[in-house]
C-alpha cells in the first residue's frame, strides 16, 4: 500500500460481527464524518453533506410544492416560554442546552438552544394570526436543533443535528388531520422513492407519541441488523397549545376559536438509515437519486497513451446526463475501485486499452457487482436506464429483507423467541393498554414502533394479556 | 379602509425625517420579519426569507463553481479551543453567549455558540492534513452565528443571524493571497450584479481587520442616509492560526509546513444593505434578480366578465419566463397596488376589461413608476427586457448616488464639514498610523472604512496629522 494511501480503506469490521463498529468504521472510511471537538457532536465533510443536500433538495421542492414557505426563526427559547406547554416542557426539558450567560453577563433568564421549536412558532401565531384569512398558516424551517443526549451515535443521535422542522396551523381539525397526512405521505415518497427504503407507515401509541401532541403519525424502516429507525413524523397538535399560548383567530361568524396546529420533521438520522439498510461488507451503498456521485469513470493502464484523453471525452459526454466523475489520481485501479465501492458510487466504469480498441466500457454495479459491456455509443441511454434498475433494485432488495425480517406472532413466547431467532419487525395485536406495551418493552427491549394504517386481524387476543384485542402493532428494538 | 386589511401598508415614516425609523417600518410592512422572544433576534418572514434563498442559491453555486465544498461543522466550541488563538479569543470573547448547562447537569467546561467558526475549522484541519497531497482544502458552511450584540437592528446587527463562512487551507501563502481574492470578486460580482449594489473594494486597516488575520479584504457600500455598510469580508490568515493550532503539513521535499488560511464571508446583512441602497418613500425596491416576485399581476375591475379568466390565463403563459404571482384577493386594486409597491416587486401588471378589449396590459416599474403599454402578445418579451433593464437602471441610479455622496478632501476641516454638508464617503490621504485613525474616529465618528485597491494621490499629506501620506483611504461613519 503506498504511503499516501495511508488511512483510506483499510479493512472494516465483519457487519455480522458486531454491526455497530461497522457502522462507525463506515461512517468514517466512507469519508461522511469526523467527530466535533464536543462529545456527541460531528462534522458533516463534504461527501456527507452531498449526500443532506440531494435528500434536502428534492424535499425542499415537495414542502413548498405542497404550498408551505420556508421562515428562520431564532435560535434561543426563554426558559419561560418553553414552560407554557406542559406536556411539552416535561418531554424535552432533561435534554436541553441551557445558555446562562452573554459576554462576561449573567442573564436575568435562562435561555434553552431550541431542541424543536413549537413554542417559537406558537408564540409568533398568537401574534400574528387573527382571523380565519390569516389560516392557514403553512412554515417550514431548515435548522439546526440540540438535545443533551447520553450516548451518541453519528447521524443517529447526536447532541445537533440538522433537520427539516414543519409547523402549521388551521382552522379547523380536519384541515390539520389533512396536513398532518399529507406530511407524512411527502416523507413516504421521499423515503421510499429517493431513499429507496421501504417504510411501515401507522400511528404510534399514547406512550410513544410526541410530548404534547394528540396523536403522532410515523414512518418506520428496517435496518439490516433488524432494529427499526423512526425515519419521520408528522405530528396532529390538535388545539393543546393554541390554548396554552392562547393562539385564536375570528372565523366567518365573528366567533373566537383556537387554531389547530401540526408538526412533522426529517432529520440527518436518515442518512443513519441509508447505510443501515443499503450498506454490505465493503461500505456504502447508495441509491442513484442521493448518491453524490452516481458514476465512477476509473481509467484502467492510464498512462496509456490515449486512455486519459479518451476518458476525459467520456466524461465530457456524459456529463449533462448523469453526475459522474473522473478518477484520474494516481492511485491504483485496484486501490479505486475499493475507495469508491466504500463512498457507495452506484456504477464503476472502467476503460482501458483493450475497451477503446473494442469501442466499449465495462459497467460493474456497486448493489450486485454484476458486470456490463457497453458500446461507447450507448453509454448515455445504458447508463440512465443502469442507474433507474439499481434504483428499484435496491428497494426490492430493502423491501424483501423487510419482509423476510417481519414475524406474525400471536403468543408472548414467540414474540420473545422470535427477537432472537429473527431480530426484526414483530407484528402482533395489542388490547390498547400502556400497561401491557410497557411491560412489553421492560420484558424484551421491543417498543411499538407503529399502529399500521393497514390493519390485520392476526389473533383476537393482546399478545402480552390476552384480553381482548384493539390493533395490530409493529414492534421492535429501535435505534 | 377594510378591516381585513387592517395592520398592512400603514404610512411609513418620512426616509429623509428619520432613516432608522423608516428603515424598521419598512422591514416590517414588508413583511420581511418579525422579532423573536430574546432581545436582538428576529423570525425570517416568508418573503424576506426567500429573498436570502434567491441571494444564497446564486452564491452556493459560485462557492461551487470555484472548487469549494459545503460542509457542517458544529455549533458549539469548547472555551478552550477558542482560547487558543490569542487576538481571536480577545476579539470575540466579550460578545459570545455561553453555555453552561446540558439537561440537569453543569459541564464541566463551558461552551460557546460559535461566533465564527475558525477554531473549529482549525482543530480539524489540524487533525486532517498531513501531506501537501492533502491541499488545498476548500470548505464553506451555510450556518448560524450568535454574537452578543448590545444595541441590534433587524439584520444588521442581531444576536443571531445567518450566514456563509468558508475556510480554506493552502500550501502557500501566494496560494491563500489569490483564494483570498477570488472570493472578493466573487462577492463583488454577487453584490453588484444580484443586488445592483456598487461597492467599493479595498483593504482594511490594521486597526479594522478581522482578529487573527494578516490581512482583511473588504467591500463597502453606501446607504441612502451616507453610513457605509460592510458588505462582505474576506481574510488572509496566514499561518497565526496554523502555528496555534499545529497544522502542519509534509511538503514534497519531504519538510514540514504550517499551512496558510483564509475565511470569508456573507450574511443577512446584505438584505438591510438592499432596504436602505434602493428603498424608496413608498417601501422596498428590490432589483430583479433577487426579488421573489418580479412581476405582480393586478386585475382591474376583476368581478367584471372575462377579466380574472384572462389574467389566469396570462399568468400561466408568463410563469415559464419569469416569477410572477397573479394577487386576485378581494382588495382594492389601489390597495394592491401600495402593497406591493411596499414588498418592492420590480413590475406591476394592470389589466382591466379596457385592456383586454384593446389586447393589452400596462406594465408600472416599481423604481420609475414609468408606465409602459404592451400588447398581449409581446409580454414575455418585454417583461424579460424590461426586468434587465430595471436591474441595470438600479445600479446605475445607486453608482450614481454613491458617486454623488462621495468627496475627496485634502483638509481635516473639510473633513469634518463634508460629514454634515454631504454625508457619504470620504476619500482622503492617511499616513498609515493607527493613531491618526482613531484620532479622526473619536472626533468625527468616520471610520476608516478602506484603502481601495485604487489608488488616487489626492494630497502628499495625512488628512490628519500633515505629515507624508501613505494611503488613500475611504472614510465613513458606517452600520
Ligand atoms: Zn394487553
Ligand atoms: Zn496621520
């Protein structure tokens, strides 16, 4: 290995083996991250942050397609203000950054850094909003937001991360419920057609709903290690803090009502789910929508007289039609290819002597190695339509390694055994009652992860009491 | 007036009566913000949001176009890392706000919400550079930064705004001379082009430049009421923060190096530069290539037959060409004709049953008031035209001002007078001691503002102190 290639690819640990470190040796020779000099805190380099603005963008254009407006709002919340909504405060206060002091001041009050910023948008809505012309009120922010975490993960859990935080209000109830579906279908279409990873789309329970809603809808994936990540929300506010903020608008009958507020975010967590779900034993695996780099041209004997020069044409060709680059450097072919298989890049193209002599390129798929000859000619056209099959075929592949990881079970003997013989999405009925999902969760470590909006009837008894059963759950060990 | 229009287009106090107060009526009739529950910050409205969008697409892709790459570095720097650059820490220390404690718990070493983000980009490189294969690194982040401003002003000086830093690293410090300057030009092509701002450009002064920089670059515009605001900075580093930091790196020869850096940066402040260069008594003029709308299409008569199927059809025809919005609401045209005059949207379209007969519409320029009659047919042509030519007439009448509110003295008493007879800039001789400028500062309140790139021999005396001049200067007192 030559010198200064010291530190790039070198061998990352058995994904079977002990998938956290895998995780965290991707992350790292995937060239994603580097650790913030704070515990719990990270660096997005610039392969990383590629990969938030493709998710990002294709976002940001669905969020203001769907009539919503991108606002800033600040940074700091009053102490006193984060205290208006109780339910609210309770949930986030142990995991909030306090600021105290400003320049060599003491302040009068404490200040939070904004761990979600629903208060911020109540308190500007009791200002501004008054009468039903004013409804409804469609924001979105990109932000960063903090949360005091314990134990931190890159992109899973960190004490900041970047998000997309969507707070709304309406005139009425439905209207909300509308949004607040409408949201979680736009993540949907987001995570499953640009992300390829296939979701279970439900409600989450009483206990698992966001602190200070009235019901929380959620999208939940499956990763490869067979613990499910909460992949985005949408939040039903219902009218609990238009009351407690005192958020009312004059409808067309000269009556003062309270307004109904939603909420629903995507965070960096879901760069955590690409490579959790799409990622094998030599790094990254990504889906030609997000990938930075949809092709790797990598020149085979480039000192070649002609090969650089016929690469760089290539390149020039292809250029308008996919994001491709050029590997040019002087490392190896050998050493490339390993590089650009660990940053995931969709498709290799190699061309060498022997290639240009026989008018060709040799296409290789980073999903299934399968190798392609291609005509020059046929390039642009082979590779669109190369990139929209792996696409799917990535989201096939998630979708049956789902599938293949989901268990019915109608007793609590095998929903324990089947957590261990296949760790994965249990799927079980429930009587409704907390008791039961907690005793649940202290017993196996499995939380319900989602009502699902499409019911089965697996058994007419709750898994855990045998009382009589009210839905059908996913469960499962989370991130 | 109806009641549904209370609280909008409202007189705005008299510009030449008193600027600041104009200049906060404006920000707030339109619509471009609202304040925030801390003291010193603000909530980024939709419309004065999407106007930092439409400035920081344009320079994101230029940032990108010149090699650099996005990234996301923490918000949060231990106060011992900020510590370690000497003049940095003493620059910054006194407006930082700091954090003190996470959840329940008091850390056990305080934290500062970045101010700027040199450290952090120190600490880093630091860690990632090893070999001159390793450079130039070319990093820029959209973030957030809070300073502890004592007296704030929406966008010019807040407690929080947003902004664009980037941070590069070099081999040499010929190569971070040119970075330094390339990403002066590329400001001034944003600042003159985007927002039909003439600038300025120069040098700062040893007393003016940034903390911690060999050398500040800078350009400087002039407001309606003749302050000068700082409109984008770009530093050379030098290697002050690679010798603090210990960033090193092994040359081809095999020797150590400390490496040489810039910073440069933008911020939200350009949008208060556009308010106070362009707008007018009747509200914001905004040029067209930032405005996110830059035609409004106002029907007349809108309940009569025929009128409002024409207008929509017309907005579909126009909306590929430019970004227009049709404002069909039940307000008077007059009132819709102040609102938007008040958002500062370039052109007014009226249409009303006389032109629709005659085949045409009245095109109204939001900078002249000038009415011009279009037939139908020619709209997208001369909409498109006539966008161009507001956006050229915009800096040339702006050029024209800063030109007219600029004197060259040669006498300290000229000087002074020419504050109060023709506030603006002031070009004269300096000799180069830091003495003399914070003589001129304390006694007229001016500010050395820049030594532009070039220079005139307006005297062979110091403007001050007589003796052999150096420079030439611009002075101002300044935002
Ligand atoms: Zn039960
Ligand atoms: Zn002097």
């Amino acid at each position: 290995m030559s010198k200064k290639n010291k530190g790039f690819v070198q061998q990352i640990t058995d994904m079977d083996g002990d998938f956290a470190q895998w995780y965290t040796d991707v992350v790292k020779q995937a060239d994603l991250i580097d650790y913030g000099p704070v515990r719990g805190t990270m660096i997005m380099k610039p392969y990383g942050y590629a990969l938030w603005e493709h998710i990002r963008d294709v976002l940001d254009n669905r969020i203001k397609q769907t009539g919503h407006s991108n606002v800033q709002f600040p940074l700091f919340i009053p102490e006193s203000l984060l205290q208006k909504e109780k339910d609210h405060i309770e949930g986030f206060a142990p995991e909030v950054a306090w600021v105290t002091h400003g320049g060599s001041e003491e302040l009068h009050e404490r200040l939070v850094v904004r761990p979600t910023s629903e208060v911020l948008f109540c308190d500007y809505y009791a200002r501004n909003i008054h009468s039903y012309r004013d409804l409804p009120m469609l924001y979105n922010q990109w932000a960063n937001v903090v949360r005091w975490e314990k134990t931190t993960r890159p992109f899973l859990r960190s004490l900041e991360f970047q998000w997309q935080e969507g707070h709304t209000a309406h005139a009425t109830h439905e209207e909300a419920e509308i949004e607040t579906r409408q949201m979680l279908d736009v993540y949907t279409e987001i995570v499953e057609n640009q992300l390829a990873i296939p979701v279970i789309r439900g409600t989450k329970t009483e206990n698992e709903k966001f602190a200070g809603a009235v019901y929380t809808l959620t999208i939940e994936s499956l990763m490869h290690d067979g613990k499910a990540l909460q992949s985005g929300t949408s939040h039903h506010l219902g009218t609990g803090f238009a009351e407690s903020f005192n958020i009312t608008y004059l409808d067309e009958k000269g009556t003062q009502n309270h307004v109904h507020q939603t909420s629903w975010g995507i965070t960096t967590r879901l760069i955590g789910a690409l490579i959790m779900v799409h990622g094998d034993q030599s790094g990254l695996v990504l889906p030609p929508k997000v990938a930075p780099t949809q092709a790797i041209l990598i020149p085979i004997a480039q000192h070649k007289d002609g090969v650089l020069d016929k690469a760089r044409a290539i390149l020039h060709q292809l250029t308008p039609h996919i994001r491709i680059q050029l590997d040019d450097s002087d490392k190896t072919p050998g050493w490339k290819f390993n590089e650009h298989e660990m940053k995931g890049v969709p498709i290799r193209i190699e061309l060498g002597p022997k290639d240009i002599e026989k008018n060709q390129a040799v296409l290789v798929r980073r999903d299934t190695r399968e190798k392609i000859i291609v005509s020059l000619e046929a390039l642009p056209t082979a590779l669109t339509q190369l990139l929209e099959t792996i696409q799917s075929d990535l989201y096939q592949t998630a979708k049956e390694k789902q599938l293949a990881k989901t268990t019915s079970v109608s007793s609590f003997v095998e929903f324990a055994a089947s957590l261990t013989s296949n760790p994965g999405f249990i799927r079980a009925m429930w009587c409704g009652e907390t008791a039961c999902e907690k005793a649940i969760k202290e017993q196996t470590g499995a939380t319900a992860r989602c009502i699902p909006f499409e019911q089965a009837s697996l058994s007419e008894h709750c898994v855990y009491c045998g009382k009589e059963a009210q839905k059908e759950v996913y469960w499962a060990k989370a991130y």
